[in-house]
C-alpha cells in the first residue's frame, strides 16, 4: 500500500462515522497500472491494527490504519468513475496504490 504516515488515535477517532471516499490503483509488478476503483463506505473501526468501512451493500472492507492517508472532502458531489453514482458531501477522501509484488 502507499506510503502514508501512520496510524494518529486522535485522527482515528475523528475518523468513526464518517462517510469516506476510496480511491484504489492496482500496480502491476512492471509498474502499469492494472486497474483503478473507487467505493464510499461509512468508517466503522479504526484502531492501530485496521481501518474498517462498511459499504452501502452492507460488505465491509479493511485497510492498513494509516490514518495519515485520509483527507477532508471539499463539500460538493463526487461521482464515482465505474459505477456514475453521486456522492453527496462525504467527509473525507482516500486514495491508495496496491503494488503487486515483485517477481
């Protein structure tokens, strides 16, 4: 996963609830990008060992508790490339980079 700070217990904290944006780029060993995802899920855990959303099929999804690598969304809508669906003022955005491991 990218390179984000660590985890922040205050930020983990400010983070419970919040309606989050999550951008994923799937990294090819040779370094080309494979694919690109984007969800929105509600934070419902954030601890030094994992970050967990729930998304609004009820299907949750874990990431790494980097909470550096969450950021303040600008109030507005955001549509999601894949699926077009319009996300209303989320709370926050996160972008990662999954590398596929070296050969």
């Amino acid at each position: 996963m990218g390179p984000h700070a660590g985890f922040d217990p205050r930020r983990a904290r400010w983070l419970l609830g919040k309606r989050v944006i999550v951008g994923l780029t799937y990294v090819a060993s040779d370094g080309s990008t494979e694919r690109q995802s984007q969800f929105c899920g509600v934070v419902v855990g954030a601890d030094a060992s994992v970050i967990s959303l729930e998304r609004a099929e009820g299907t949750r999804f874990t990431l790494p508790p980097a909470t550096g690598a969450f950021r303040y969304a600008r109030r507005g809508e955001y549509r999601l490339r894949a699926t077009g669906e319009v996300i209303v003022d989320p709370d926050a955005t996160a972008s990662w980079v999954v590398e596929a491991p070296s050969r």
